[in-house]
C-alpha cells in the first residue's frame, strides 16, 4: 500500500501536464462566472468613491449593498470567499448540503462533465505512466467518455440517493432526534462529528469502488461498465485493507494541503498573493486528485495476477495499458 | 332572589373593603423608587419531573388612574403556547416560521390555567370568589383560540387612589422553550410565568394578548417570591435571595425580593456553574455581578463580566445609574433559545461553546441585555405599542458601548451546522452599519411606519424596524447634534421618566427641549413614515469654461456671434439628487484637482439640486453626505462620483478571490467523479 503510495506519487510527478492542464481547466471554467460577477461588482460601484475602499481591501459596507440586489452570481460573493473560508464554507456546503445558485449549479454541471470527459485520459495516462502525447492522451478522453458517463449514470443515482435520502435522513432525522433534548453545545457538535463521519465514509466507499471501476474499466479496456462496477467491487473485497488505508493516506494528504493552506491563506488586503496562493492550493488540490487516482491505479495494476509473466509488448496506443501493466 | 342578591353584595363589598386596605406588608416598606402599583407576593413549586408549576399569590393592586377600575385584566402568556390556533404561533406562521416550533410533541406545548381568582382578605385567605366572572378575552385580534388574556369583574369599582388585594393560583405546563421561556433538559428558565395584571392607565386598562414579535407592558411593584425546587440545584432570579430552606421533602424554598422592579423572572439548573464579581466606579454604585454559567463556557465568565460592566459603566455615565445591588446574568443552555432577553435585575445572555476573542459573542448580547436594565428595566415604556423605545433605544447604546469598549471587533462565519467559527480579521463590525443593522434595514425600510403598534407590525421584519431602524435614526441624530447634545438629552429622558411608561411624544418633547432644535420634522421622517432615504450624486462633470453664441460687446452694441473658451477655467457642473421620498438636510462635499474643497449644504427638500462653479481646476469627486451623518440612508454607493473611478481594479481584485473559491468549489463536486 505505501508502495502503491509512493509509485502514485511518482506517477503524478512524473504527469507534470496533467495536473498543469487539469488546474487551468478548472480556471477556465471559472472565468465564464467570473467576467459576470466581475460587471456585476464593476457596475455596483460605477464612479463611486466606495471603489477606493473596495479596491483596497473589505468595504463592508458596500459589499452588504451589493448583496441586498445581487442575484445569480452576485449572491455567491459573500464573506466566506475570503482565504481559508472560501475551503471551510464549500466544505461545509457538501457537509451540510446547502444547495447551490442555480447560477452556479451549470457550472458545476459543466466541470463535472469536463472531469468525466477528461477521467480516461487521466487514468490512461497515470495507468501508462509515459508520455503519450496531447492526440492519444485526448483520444482516450473521448474513447471512454461515453462508457464513464454510463457509468457517470450509476454513480450519479448513488450519490443522488446518498444526498436526497441517507444525508436528510442523517442530519434532519436521526440528529434532530438525538439532540433533541441536549443542552450542551459541544455534545450535538460531537454526535454531529459522527454522523458526518458516517456519512463521509459511506461516501467515500462508494467514490473507493467507482474509482476502482473506472480504473479497472480503463486498464482492462472494458466496455461494460456494470462489469467494471462488479470487478471494482470484487477487487476492494478481495483487498479492502489495503484500498481503504491506501485511501485514507491519499485523503491525509489532502488534508495537509488544506492544513497548509489555512496557515498561509492570505487575507483580503492582498488580493495577487491571495490568488496567487489559492492558485497553488488549487494545482496541489489537482495533484492530491491525481495522487488518488495514481496510487489506486498503481495497486490495481501491482495486484494483476498475470504480470511480469509475459513478454514485454511494444506499448503502442491504443493497446490497453493493462498490456504495458504486464509487461513491467 | 332580589333580596338575596342584595345581601350577597353587601358581603361582597365588606370583604372588597377589607380587602382594599393595605395588605399586610411583606417587609417594612420604604419610600421607593418607582411608585409600587402592582405588588406580588408568590410561592410556587417546580415539579422538575413532570414539568409543571403551581402556584399561588397574593397580589396588591393600586388604581394609579384617574377612573375607577371596575374589572381586572389578567396576562396568562403561556397560553400562547397552548395551541397552534394561538395569536403567538398564528403570528409566527405569518412570519414565516414553520417546522420544529409548529411540530412539536405534546409534552412541549405549554398551558396556564387559573384554578382560583378571588378577592383576598387581609391575612392572605381566599375572600369573594371572583373566577365566575373570570373570562378569555381577545380585543385585539378576536381570536377566541387565543387565551393570553382575561379578564374578570369586580363586585364594587376600584376608586382612583384605592388598593386591592387579588389572590390567585394557577398550575402551568412548562413547555419546551418558546421564546426563551421553558425547559430543556435539566435546565429551566421560567418568565411571564404567573398571572399578571395589565396597566390601568387614564382611559382604562392597557392590556394586549401575547405577540409573537413583542414583549411586556407592566407597572412597578414589590416582589416576594418563594420558590421550590429540587434540592441542590443552582437558583437565579430577580432581586437578591434573603433565605433558602430545605424541605423535609426533597425540595429546596429559594426567597427572592426586589422592590420597584415591573417582573420577575427566574431559572434553575443543577448544571449552573456559579461566579461573583463586583462593578465599581468612582461615581456609580456597586453592584454585585452574579453569572450562572454553563460549563462548557467555563473560560468565558471573564467576557460575561467585562461586558456586563461595561454597560453598567457606559448606561451609568451617560445616562444615569443602576440603583440596585446586584445583576444576575444567565448563561442559557444550548438549544434553550433563551440567548438573550431582559427581564428585571436579570437576564439571559447566550454563548457558544467556540466563541473567538475580539468577535462579538458573548460580548455584544451581554451588553444589549445588561443596557435593558435601563432601557426596560427602568425606563419601561409599553413594550407592546413602542417596543422601539426600548430595543431601540438600547440598541443602539449598545453599539456605542461596544465602539469604545470591545474594538476590534471581527466579523465571523460559522460553518459545519454553525458550529465551527471562522474569524474574518479583513472584516471589521463597523457600530454605523453593521451594528446598528443597517443590512436588515435596508430591504425593510418602507415595510412599516415605526409609529404603527409594535404588535401590528409585519412579523417577518419587525426587527428591522424596531431595532435597525431606530438605532440607525438615533446615530443619525448623535451625528447631526453631536453626542455631547445628545447625551444630555438621553440622560434628562432617563432621568425625567426612569419609573415611569413613557410614550413616544415624552421622548421628542424632551429632544426638541434639550436640543434647543425644533426636531419634529426629523422624528416625522424618522418615526411616522415609512419612507426611505436615498440621496445619490447624479452628475459630476468639469469642461474649460466656454461660450458660444451672440453676446453684446459693450451696453447699446450690437449682437455679434462669439466662440470663446478659456483653458485656464474650469466650469465644474454637479447635479445631486434625492432618489427616497423622505427628506433630511445634507452636506455636498466638492474636491478639485488643485486639492480645493467646496462644502454645500443642501436641505434635501427639492428632488434635485445643482451647484456650478469656475474654478482654475478640474473637479475630481463629489460627496453627498461625506461625513455619512444620515446613516438611513439606505444606498450609499450612489452617493459620489470620482472622476478617478476605482470600479475597475476593486472588481478585478475581488474577482480574483472569488475565482479562487469557486475553483475549490468546483473540485469539491468533481472529486466525486
């Protein structure tokens, strides 16, 4: 497992491009929403002497101004975007399930589909573990789009039932129902804690067996997807001690870069090095994303009961990678 | 039957006589503070277990009026939670609440019934039953669901001037808190808890049913009251404690007193965690801090004390002193919804288990609650018609209290269910906007006119109102007197009507006195319309002096056609105009190039106003109200224009940091892919 670890990290060192070409994505896709908050805040302040403030730094008063009409984009522009809030508050959103601005829903959508778009590619690349060039790299991309978004179809139903029927009935039901008659602050946040925990963990089961199944889908150039589900779920049987902890440090290095970055979030008064710094948050959030998908792939592959034992292929695209797999 | 009913009146009027001699007294009555109309005496059981209270009193009414009384009005709020048909919860549901406080279970709905009401003789026994004339009334919605008031006949009339003494009894659910009265667990807060008289005024008895959105009117008395509950559990109340029993039973009899206080209210917990400490001021009286703290804010008592001081201190000097010896302050449990309210010589101030230094919690509703033993406590106007006066009033003494004494004061986000804080050190609580709730203000400022009954007005915004608006219309005028005329202003009105139900008309009449300034157009604006203030700088443009057209060279000359322009000489043209339909005097603040500053005074009346000058330099901005004195005003951005617009790089700086949230944001979701 901890070999699985380093060979990921190897693996995502060695995809430099990618995880440059995955951060520039999710900038890309943010620009769109953010040349129409950026008119939406412009036209608010106009020729007002409050944009000197503002520029400067938190005019509060006028930001409360802009909030009271913002509609759409504008209404995300809150507080909680400053720093480390901007990761405490989205975090939070999925932890407490507060919906999104319809604004902002379609482009969520819109990276989602992007990332499933891009997860062949990804895995193909990281499965491959060499350079195979912007055309073969897209090529895959598009040769197994349409089986993960089959697959997209399944993983969406789950989670959809996770959030519409397991979350409410965590925190709206059986929370309520526990702390009903607390009176201690620190006991409802402990159930509370628990129950996230639960609920975390439920969902990163089921993001343990997709990832599985795509990995397995990609690196065995399967074309069922309900067969790559089974044998994903067969593999995490077959080796559930060494899937979870393999997840847990990939999610302990998430969390570094998290703890990193609450300590060196700049604040509000200097806008470059906030962005500046968020950007390497990002690329490190990108690569830990690419770690998770690197190690995975690379236990998978490690545990392939065939390999070493045959002759080593000319890797030629689009030969399944599980070929290349084999042959080290 | 004639003669019958004759004898039966005669009784009656004997033992009304009787009883109308003054009651045995409790203590030696001393010369008081307040004039001491409605007098209780209680003793009342906690059945902690079962949630109930019974109890009994003897009660010493004083007709203060100038009509005899010949009825009695008697408050049972916790009627109010009887059932959903209730003017409370009705009132709630047209605010828009729904949920957990509409669903509840049986056991958390709460009751209050009379079992006895009757005349009393002067050892305190039941006299002449009075509970067959006993009735609910409604006279202010008609809601006949509703059972927060009633009233019951007297068999003679009450002569101004003349007492009578009222023995009740009446057994009570406690419910699961409903607007910070109840329990939760093993924590109980128990207010407007006993049957309580209304105010007998010059036109007759002023009593209302129990609104969602607005509190108390009562008049100043004498309290003793014995409590029991279960032995060894912690006991805070009005007044100080003068004795503490045990029974043989497992119950503990707690006796508290307090004279010229208008309620009283109490609570008990064995959880309570205890700590004293002491106020003292060179110029004010001590007074002794007593804090019920929850212990998981163990850590926090210091907060509590140092706000709590700080209000006796900041309300004491600029208005006028606390006079009794001590304050008790509540800490209430979590999910008790008590976080803060006022009642006499004691009040509730809620915390949270993570609670950042330099943010405002403890700070700010400990300070609010504290500044109502003035704004309330001694200064009651009718909480139910002019709830402005006090939560008003004391919000924004509040706010000043805490601009000088709790600064910075960082704004912060809460996260997780709220329960994990994150403080914004980039965000300062300004006391102008923030905490005078100019925010909350804004969408409501037209959704009703303060002058309307507090009770009337619209559920889902009265705050806004009562507290935002008045506490922003009172910063407005400390900005346009200047505090060092106001403050003698606010402490002649505490002075003058401390003990007292003042009504809006004593406060203006006593502004325009003090001032020396005929305020009523500004209390017109402020106080009865709901119009909103909104001035904006239209136009701001500067061009060389030029002219163009036929001019006469000399007087008796003929026309001739020029085009003349001036390089040197600048034409600068600002139009300034009021966008809100109310009106208040501001200033125009013109600044040229050359760093000249030009400084209008615009009365605010017309719809728009230019000013033009000529002047060796361009203009580079104007300001409506530069020195922000009008904080009504609900659109400030509008009220400049620079020729130097900064819209642009304030944008591209905040865009940026936005773009960084959303691109986490995006990751979050695309990590499940």
């Amino acid at each position: 497992m901890i070999a699985a670890f380093r060979d990921g990290l190897g693996r995502v060192r060695r995809a430099t491009w990618l995880v440059v070409g995955l951060w520039l994505s999710t900038l890309l896709m943010a620009v769109p929403p953010a040349l129409v908050l950026h008119g939406m805040i412009a036209d608010h302040l106009g020729a007002s002497l409050m944009a000197d403030a503002a520029a400067r730094g938190v005019n509060f008063d006028w930001w409360n101004e802009f909030l009271v009409q913002a509609a759409g984009v504008g209404q995300t522009f809150v507080p909680a975007i400053i720093g480390f809030a901007a990761v405490l508050d989205n975090a939070s959103r999925i932890a407490d399930q507060r919906a999104l601005v319809p604004a902002l829903a379609g482009i969520v959508g819109g990276q989602i589909l992007l990332s499933v778009f891009l997860a062949g590619g990804v895995l193909d690349r990281l499965a491959r573990d060499r350079r195979v060039g912007a055309h073969a790299f897209f090529s895959a991309c598009g040769l197994w789009f349409f089986r993960f978004l089959r697959l997209g179809v399944v993983a969406g139903a789950i989670y959809w039932a996770l959030f519409a029927w397991l979350h409410p009935w965590l925190f709206d039901t059986l929370y309520a129902r526990w702390t009903h008659d607390t009176t201690v602050e620190r006991t409802a946040f402990l159930v509370r804690l628990g129950l996230y925990a639960a609920f975390i963990a439920i969902l990163c089961t089921v993001n343990l067996v997709f990832d599985y199944a795509k990995i397995r889908a990609v690196v065995e150039d399967r074309r069922s997807m309900i067969g790559a589900l089974r044998a994903s779920v067969r593999f995490v049987v077959r080796h559930p001690a060494k899937a979870l902890a393999l997840y847990l440090l990939n999610m302990l290095a998430y969390l570094l870069v998290v703890g990193v970055y609450a300590l060196a979030a700049p604040g509000a008064s200097a806008p470059l090095a906030a962005f500046a710094v968020g950007q390497v948050y990002i690329v490190l959030r990108v690569a830990v994303r690419l770690q998770f998908a690197a190690s995975q792939t690379a236990l998978f592959q490690g545990k392939l009961a065939h390999a070493g034992y045959v002759a080593r292929p000319v890797p030629t695209w689009p030969d399944s990678p599980a070929a290349e797999a084999v042959a080290r | 039957m004639r003669l019958r009913r004759q004898v039966w009146l005669i009784a009656a009027a004997m033992m009304f006589l009787a009883g109308a001699r003054p009651p045995a007294p409790l203590r030696a009555q001393e010369p008081g503070l307040a004039s001491r109309t409605a007098s209780y005496r209680i003793d009342a059981t906690l059945d902690a277990a079962a949630r109930t209270i019974t109890g009994t009193a003897v009660i010493t009414w004083r007709n203060p009026g100038a009509m005899p009384a010949y009825s009695l009005r008697l408050h049972l709020y916790w009627n109010a939670w009887r059932n959903t048909d209730s003017t409370w919860l009705s009132q709630r549901k047209l605010g828009g609440i729904t949920g957990s406080m509409l669903d509840r279970r049986e056991e958390d709905f709460g009751w209050q019934q009379l079992t006895e009401l009757a005349l009393a003789n002067p050892d305190g026994s039941p006299g002449l039953d009075l509970m067959p004339t006993f009735r609910y009334i409604q006279p202010d919605d008609q809601n006949a669901a509703d059972r927060s008031l009633a009233a019951a006949d007297l068999p003679m009339a009450v002569a101004p001037g003349q007492s009578v003494q009222l023995r009740v009894a009446w057994k009570a659910q406690v419910p699961r808190t409903f607007s910070r009265t109840g329990a939760i667990g093993n924590y109980f807060f128990i207010a407007h808890w006993f049957p309580k008289l209304g105010v007998f005024e010059a036109d007759g008895w002023n009593a209302r049913q129990f609104f969602a959105n607005t509190e108390f009117y009562a008049d100043f008395g004498s309290y003793d009251v014995q409590l029991r509950v279960p032995r060894g559990w912690v006991v805070g109340a009005t007044g100080r404690e003068v004795s503490r029993t045990d029974t043989n039973g497992d119950l503990t009899i707690h006796r508290y007193a307090q004279d010229d206080v208008h309620d009283f209210a109490w609570t008990t917990s064995p959880d309570y965690e205890e700590y004293t400490e002491r106020f003292e001021h060179e110029r004010l009286p001590a007074v002794t801090m007593r804090l019920l703290l929850q212990p998981e804010h163990r850590g926090q008592q210091d907060r509590h004390f140092a706000a709590t001081a700080a209000a006796l201190k900041y309300y004491g000097e600029w208005y006028g002193p606390y006079p009794y010896p001590q304050i008790t302050i509540v800490d209430p449990a979590w999910q008790s919804g008590a976080g803060g309210m006022e009642y006499p010589t004691l009040f509730t101030a809620g915390s949270r288990w993570l609670a950042p230094r330099l943010s405002n919690q403890p700070e700010s509703v400990t300070v609010h609650e504290a500044g109502h033993q003035f704004w309330y406590g001694m200064v009651a106007n009718n909480e139910v018609t002019s709830a402005w006066m006090d939560e008003g009033f004391n919000t924004f003494s509040e706010e000043r209290v805490q601009s000088v004494a709790f600064q910075p004061n960082y704004h912060v986000e809460r996260f997780f269910g709220g329960f994990i804080p994150w403080q914004l050190r980039d965000i300062k609580r300004s006391r102008a906007t923030d905490g005078n709730g100019l925010n909350g203000y804004r969408p409501s400022a037209e959704r009703d006119v303060p002058a309307t009954p507090s009770y009337r007005y619209w559920p889902g915004t009265h705050a806004d109102i009562t507290y935002s608006k008045t506490a922003l219309w009172l910063h407005t005028l400390e900005r346009h007197l200047g505090w060092d005329r106001l403050q003698p202003v606010m402490a002649a009105y505490f002075e003058r009507f401390r003990f007292t139900h003042p009504v809006p008309d004593d406060f203006f009449a006593i502004v325009n006195e003090k001032s020396g300034q005929d305020l009523t157009w500004f209390f017109d604006q402020v106080h009865r319309s709901s119009n909103e203030f909104d001035y904006a700088a239209e136009r701001l443009e500067s061009v060389p002096v030029a002219t163009r057209g036929f001019v006469e060279s000399a007087p008796g000359a003929p026309l001739a056609f020029e085009a003349q322009e001036n390089a040197t000489l600048f034409r600068t043209t600002v139009v300034v105009r009021r966008l809100g339909e109310a009106t208040f005097p501001v200033d125009v603040l013109v600044t040229f190039e050359n760093g000249d500053q030009v400084r209008e005074t615009w009365d605010g009346q017309a719809r728009w106003q230019p000013f033009l000058y000529e002047k060796p330099a361009k203009a580079v901005s104007v300001q409506v109200d530069p020195d922000r004195v009008l904080l009504l005003d609900v659109h400030y951005t509008n009220n400049s224009i620079t020729m130097k617009p900064q819209a642009e790089r304030a944008a591209d700086t905040w865009t940026l940091q936005w773009i960084v949230w959303l691109q986490d944001l995006m990751m979050n979701y695309a990590f499940f892919v």
